[in-house]
C-alpha cells in the first residue's frame, strides 16, 4: 500500500462546483470492465500498473448527496457499504458514476478479503479506492481515454486524508515488473495493468490485464464432504461452469476457522439435493458426497491445476456474495502471443479447462513447422476476444485435414458422429423454402472442437442463424490471375474502397491468408440476400466493364487471364467466406488477418501472417475500429448508382 500512496502527487487541488451547479440524474449502472488474466507483464509507457485490490468491485453513483453503491451485478448494496457512502455525499454537487473497489486493510497494510466480510456485517471502517470515472456531472466520458479519465477523477477527489473512507488509486506508468515484485514482496494480490489510452468497455478484454502472485480464483460450491465423525464439512466439492455445464474442479478443506465451517455448513444444508449436479465426479469422491444446489460462491488459492482439470494445494479464502455462481469460469492465463510464447502447454491447459480433449496434442498439423493441435488451441484462445463477434452464431463451412499433410482436405457443412458438442447443429429456413442443417459455434470452447477435429479454415455465412434471410455485410473477393503481382490486388482493393466511399459505404481491408484481398462492407441487416447479391454483381460488372483491362466478373479461368476476378458469388445465402482471424489450409500456417487501410499498401502477400504473427497482432489495437459500430444500409439509391 506503501508503495502505491508513494505513487501518488503531493498535493491535488480538488475541483470546486459553482453554487449554481445544475441537478443531474442519478447515473444508471453499467457492466463493469473486467480484466484479463496473464502470466506477463506489458512493456511500455503506454501501460498504467496499479494494485490489485482483494475486496469488492463497486460502483458508486452520485448526485449531488444522493449516493447508490453497486456491486458488479448491479445489486444496490447501498446500506451493506454505508461506511463509505459519507464522503461520497460531499463530494460533488453534480453527478459522477465512479469505477473502485471496497476493501478492508488489516495491520500489515494489505486488502484482506475475509476482514472485508467480517467488517461489512460489523460496520467497520472500510476503503473504497476510486480507479475509474465512467460519468461526470451528466457527461458520459467512458469513451475518452484511460488517462484523461484518471486525470478528472483525482480533480474531482482532491487531496485526501489517509484514514478518509474515499481514496483514488494511484498508478504508475511503465516499470511493471518492478511494481509486481513490489507488491509481491508485501504480500499483496497482484497487479492490474491498464492501456492509457483505452477506453471503457463493460466486458473483459485485453485492454486491462490482472498479473497475480498466486493463483486464486472463485469456484461454484457444488457439495461437500461430511467429517469423519458425521457432523460437520471435511471439505468443499469445487466447480466452474463451462458451457453452462459444472464442471468438477476437486476438493477444499483448508483455509477454514471452526466458526466458518459451523456457518457454511448452515447455508450448506438448506440447499441439499439428491443428485450432483456437476457433468461427473470421480467415483471415490461420489461415494461420501452430499450434494447441494449449486449457488454458493468460495474464493480459493491454489498452486496449479492438474492435467485432468483439479485445483493442486486448494486453499479456502472466504465466502463471495457479489458474484453469481453461473458467472464462474475456470481463468486461464493468457499470455502475449508471440513465436516464443504461443505455448502448446497452455493450449493443452485451456483445452482442458473448456472441457475440450485434445487427442494426440503434440502432432504437426502444418508440415515443416512447430505448429501442433495443442498450438493451434494456444492461437485460438490468444485471437478469440477479436474473433467470436465474426463467427458466433453463424452457419459455418469448415475445411478439415484428417492426414496433416494438407493434401487430402474437404469441406464440411453438416453434423458427423463423433463431432464435439460445442460445436452446435441445428437447422434453418432458407429463402427457397427449403430446410437446410447448419453448423454453428458460439464460444472459444467451439473453436477449440474444430481444432481437436483438425479443422484448418472456419468459412462463415454472411447473416445470423437467427436471422438467415438478412445480410449483415457484403465481401468483394479479389482473386488475382496467377501471373499477377500482389501490388496489382492491393490497389484493386484500395480502388474499391474509393468506389464504395463514393456510394456512402464504409469497407475494412482482409488479408485473406491465401491469394487475394477480401473488401468487407458491415450492413445493418434490411436488404435481402436478393437485392445483396444483385448489387454486388452489379458493382462487379460495372468494374469489368469500365476498367477491362484489370477486372472480370467471370469466374472463367480463361477469362481471367491478366486480371483479377472481383468475386461477388460470396454473397449469396448459403456461400461463405473465410472468417477474420481464422487459420488457412495452406503450407507455412497463414492466418486470415484484418488489417487497417493505411497499413495494406506495407504487405508484401495475402499470406503475411502466421498464426505466430497474427495471435500477437491481435493483442494490440484493433485495427478494424468501428467495424460493428457503423450504421449503413443498402438503399435503393445505392443499388441504381451500380446498375
């Protein structure tokens, strides 16, 4: 804590409000940001560390001396954290809605998560540390960056006693390996490092990542072992849901005071039930089980996990009451993805911990590299957070490669016996009025099956299974001659754009892994795949006819010679198209990589990313920004201007 408070400014003026301050509404509560857990530390000064704090995340909401404290599920736990609320109520006389955390700290100067709950329940003096300012005085400023935010949050705080109930939590930029063993050192948590310049986002990303000095985590409470005796709790039976299945993740039977098991044991037996309710349990657990309804929520530190999925040295911390049980999640670390460190071991642990089996981990699936199936599950977890917003929920095309030489691949569109349940089934009405099977994935679990079932390419449709009769985006494939340069394509693909800016459309850029460069355009799903694919062999015809010495609109290999086909037949209902972030079925491991458009004219192939090199492009900024922001329709207007 020390070293923190030693962080911070001396001095900080704190901003006064006019007496003539307007009244603001109370601030509504918004889903919280959540960090990403990782064994590394980022470099650089565009990185804020600060400390992890052991308590409760909270909101607090503020209008002038109206206060609302919520808790990361937006319960209103106002009058459980009321020791907090009376600096809160001067603070402003306008509005604020202010991101922390609630602590208690004990002699030693650290968090201490089981003081914090003695402390709620017997109104001891508690800390809430500000980190973050969503709203100020009715301005929505999650949008600026994580600085600016920062910087208007210790101005609206002021310099403050150390015993004040209201702190903001100071953080230092760059240097994160020194805070780390710092805080290490004190026996604190860990660390949290935050992107400057970020902005909120109320869901987990990379932006924000949690670095620990152990491993710690909450698991689902899913039964317990009696004492030898037959009165009493031996022990906790542990789980994490994945899939909305529970999961068994083994047994914890320290960390307990005897005042703790006599209460959970209480909160334990209200909630019996005769059958377990995790997916299995190893047998000689089952036996002297009783099984209870999976509500309860313990925290637990533990040394690693076991291959089979168990907690190793599992120790308890304390009870959580902010977290839903069906929120709980097994959190593995996710590394910085790089040549050096797109760790098969770590596609092995996720794999595991999703529920997935991976047989065989270590073979080659890409000839003349290291890439093995455990690797291509390290790559899947490293792009997902990039990836799943283009592939979840829609039908899906996959090409797999049973043999790994990439010679005998095919294409599969249809459930085959043996295929891993998160990967889903289903069917849909197409247009024609004809019934049609459909594979779809909703999660990196699914994307990790296709890998055990040594899928190489995920090819997606262009609309939702829920809505299989609206397009959300239209893609121009340009597929170049062979004897062409990929200067040639990249200007192509530059050129398009400037025709679809001309007719009111924003484009992204993809490197399709392969050839060519697809030309993406994100719809608001009005138009129908008829009035899509009208348009779009309309803009190709157009192409062909104006400029024929470099575009066809016939897919004719003769036909093409010299010229790059620009390949409207992608948007039809039922035709697919490579998904961003997916790997290729093509020698060296490429990737199918969004780029941004001031970037492309840099690449020297279709083919510039391997799964190495685009894992570590996607932890940096998104390079498609906006991509599902924009709000843009195929209008009628549009459609005339290509005919």
């Amino acid at each position: 804590m020390s070293a923190v408070e030693a962080s911070r400014p001396k001095k900080r003026t704190r901003r006064r409000d006019s007496e003539s301050t307007p009244r603001y509404p109370l601030p509504q509560f918004r889903p919280f940001q959540l960090c990403t857990l990782t064994d590394d530390i980022p470099v650089g000064a565009n990185w804020l560390f600060e400390m992890k704090f052991d308590g409760y995340r909270a909101q607090a909401a503020i209008s002038s001396s109206e206060v609302v404290v919520y808790t990361r599920n937006g319960h209103d736990w106002t009058r459980q954290f009321k020791v907090i609320v009376p600096p809160l109520m001067s603070l402003t006389k306008g509005s604020a809605l202010i991101d922390g955390e609630i602590v208690a700290i004990d002699s030693q100067g650290r968090t201490n998560f089981s003081m914090l709950k003695t402390g709620i329940a017997a109104g001891m003096p508690l800390k809430f540390y500000a980190f973050d300012l969503l709203e100020l005085n009715g301005e929505d400023v999650s949008s600026r960056p994580l600085l600016e935010r920062k910087e208007r949050l210790a101005e609206l705080l002021g310099e403050r006693d150390p015993d004040d109930s209201l702190q903001f939590s100071s953080h230092i930029a760059d240097n994160g390996k020194k805070v780390f063993d710092t805080m290490c050192a004190g026996g604190h948590e860990g660390i949290i490092a935050k992107r400057a310049d970020s902005r909120y986002v109320g869901d987990r990303t990379a932006n924000w990542l949690k670095i620990k000095c152990t491993k710690r985590q909450e698991f689902v409470v899913g039964g317990y072992r009696p004492s030898d005796t037959g009165r009493g709790m031996a022990s906790l039976i542990l789980g994490t849901y994945e899939n909305g299945k529970l999961i068994y993740r083994g047994r914890v039977g320290t960390g307990f005071t005897e005042a703790m098991r006599t209460s959970i044991l209480a909160q334990l037996e209200k909630r019996s039930l005769d059958k377990s309710a995790f997916v299995s349990v190893p047998r000689d657990i089952t036996r002297r089980a009783r099984w209870v309804k999976p509500e309860l929520v313990a925290e637990v530190t533990y040394s690693e996990v076991t291959p089979d999925g168990s907690l190793r040295h599992p120790s308890f911390q304390g009870m959580r009451e902010d977290k839903r049980a069906d929120q709980v999640v097994m959190e593995m670390p996710r590394a910085p993805a790089t040549a050096a460190n797109l760790d098969p071991r770590m596609g092995k642990e996720i794999a595991s911990a999703l529920g997935v089996t991976l047989t065989h981990p270590d073979k080659i699936r890409y000839p003349g590299t290291k890439v093995t199936k455990a690797t291509l599950a390290a790559y899947y977890a490293a792009v997902a957070e990039k990836m799943l917003p283009h592939i979840q929920d829609r039908p899906l095309s996959l090409v797999r490669d049973t043999d790994g030489d990439l010679e005998q691949t095919f294409f599969q569109k249809h459930k085959l016996p043996g295929m891993p349940k998160a990967i889903h089934d289903g069917q849909l009405e197409k247009m024609s009025g004809k019934e049609s099977r459909i594979l779809w994935v909703d999660d990196l679990a699914g994307l990790i099956a296709g890998v055990q079932m040594n899928v190489l390419e995920f090819h997606v449709w262009g609309s939702l299974r829920q809505q299989p009769d609206l397009p959300h985006r239209i893609i121009f494939d340009i597929d170049p001659d062979e004897g062409l340069d990929f200067g040639d394509v990249k200007q192509a693909a530059i050129d398009i754009r400037g025709i679809l800016e001309a007719l009111g459309l924003q484009s992204w850029p993809l490197l399709s892994g392969g050839k060519g460069v697809h030309v993406v355009v994100p719809l608001v799903p009005e138009a129908d795949w008829e009035a899509v694919k009208n348009f779009c062999q309309d803009f190709a015809e157009l192409l062909a006819r104006t400029d024929s010495s470099r575009f066809v609109a016939n897919m004719s290999k003769a036909r093409r010679k010299g010229r790059m086909f620009i390949d409207y037949l992608r948007n039809g209902q039922g035709a697919t198209a490579i998904c961003p972030w997916s790997t290729r079925a093509r020698s060296g491991a490429s990737c199918a990589v969004p780029v941004p458009w001031d970037e492309l004219p840099t690449f020297k192939s279709a083919s510039a990313f391997d799964v190495f090199t685009a894992a570590s492009r996607a932890q940096e900024s998104d390079a498609w920004e906006g991509y599902f922001d924009v709000e843009q329709t195929l209008t009628e207007r549009i459609r005339k201007a290509v005919r």
